[in-house]
C-alpha cells in the first residue's frame, strides 16, 4: 500500500498511547496545540486488520476518550472492511476511505 498527501510535522506530532496492564491505542494525532485557555486536541486512531467489525476493537478507544474526554475529539478504527460504520461515538472507516480521506484533508 502506497500513501502520500499527509506529513507529519512538528505542528501536528503523533504519538502511542498505552496504559500499563490496560489499553493501548495505535495513533494520536494532535489537531490543535495547546493554547492558554484550551488543551491540546487529538485524533485517536486504531488499526485493525479484519474485514469484518468486532465490538469489543472499540474498548481501547472508549478508555482514552472517557479518561481523557476533553483532549480527544475524535475517535477512528481503520480496518480491511468496505463498510463504514458507527459504534458508541467511534467512527469505523475502511483503509482506502480512510487515506483517500487523509489525503484530501478531510479527516483530522
């Protein structure tokens, strides 16, 4: 799989984030800095490599977002499938939606 359009840089930093015995998710991708009134915003990202969705992919991202609610804005598992869905807040994207997205600036 080949991908271009989206750079990484220093204003906008992606991370892992996992917590010791618990969850982990894939990617964070900050979206907005921290300003003096407001944190820093993230995208969470997961990757999962079935075609077919399973509710329980969604536990490590609802961790994050109830844990740290006001910095995470969006929650996104991309997976091998061709449906787009939706469970409890999280968005569920195929990968080539998910890039074609990506790349058009339409996703974070």
């Amino acid at each position: 799989m080949r991908f271009s359009g989206f750079r990484p840089s220093s204003t906008r930093p992606i991370f892992h984030y996992s917590v010791s015995g618990g969850f982990d998710v894939d990617f964070l991708v900050q979206t907005r800095p921290k300003t003096l009134s407001l944190p820093r915003q993230f995208a969470a990202i997961e990757v999962k490599s079935g075609r077919r969705f399973k509710p329980d992919w969604t536990k490590g991202l609802n961790g994050l977002v109830r844990e740290c609610s006001r910095s995470v804005q969006r929650g996104i598992i991309v997976y091998q499938g061709a449906d787009r869905l939706a469970s409890e807040g999280i968005d569920i994207i195929p990968v080539a939606d998910f890039f074609q997205e990506l790349s058009a600036g339409r996703l974070l």
